[in-house]
C-alpha cells in the first residue's frame, strides 16, 4: 500500500497521478480559474485524498464520526434528500412536459 505521508502538492506534480489525482488537479484548476465546481465533487476528492486514491478504501471507510462520511460517495445521502410534496411533483411534470414539446 501507498505511503500517504506525501502532500497533495507533490502529487499533483508527479508523473504517475492516477485519475482521482488528475480530476483533483483540474479541479482545483477550475477554482483558479473561477469556474463553478460542485461541492460534492470536492467532498469526494477529499475522501479520496484521505484514503490515498484507493477507491475500494472509500467505500470501507470506517471514519462514521468524519463530518463528510455521508457524503464520500459524491452524492448527497438519503436522509438529506429534499422530499418533494405531491403538489410539488405535479408542478415539476408539468414543468418537463411543457420543456419537450418545445
């Protein structure tokens, strides 16, 4: 296994960035460059950093009390989801229906 000791600055400056590594360095790029970069996305690649880019590893994560456990699979968790009304519903249908026969 990797030696995680080594800081993120130098891996984005070796030759051998796996693709975590890579989507990381572009976006941090994206943010230089004042590009909208999606919070999830970052959430994801922190974990990711945390278990040296080993995605098998985030998945097994055992840190349940880290703040952005939730979170590491860079999508919003279920008990965080908005529940949407049957009123609500109805208007987003007919929002989409009236956006195809355009």
């Amino acid at each position: 296994m990797e030696d995680c000791s080594y800081s993120l600055s130098h891996t984005l400056k070796s030759d051998k960035m796996n693709k975590y590594e890579r989507k990381t360095k572009q976006v941090l790029q994206g943010i230089k460059e004042g590009k909208g970069v999606s919070l999830l996305k970052i959430l994801r690649l922190k974990c990711l950093d945390c278990c040296c880019w080993q995605e098998r590893e985030v998945r097994l994560c055992p840190a349940e009390d880290c703040i952005l456990h939730p979170f590491r699979f860079g999508k919003k968790p279920e008990q965080l989801r908005r529940k949407l009304t049957e009123k609500q519903k109805e208007a987003l249908r007919k929002g989409r229906a009236k956006s195809i026969q355009r």
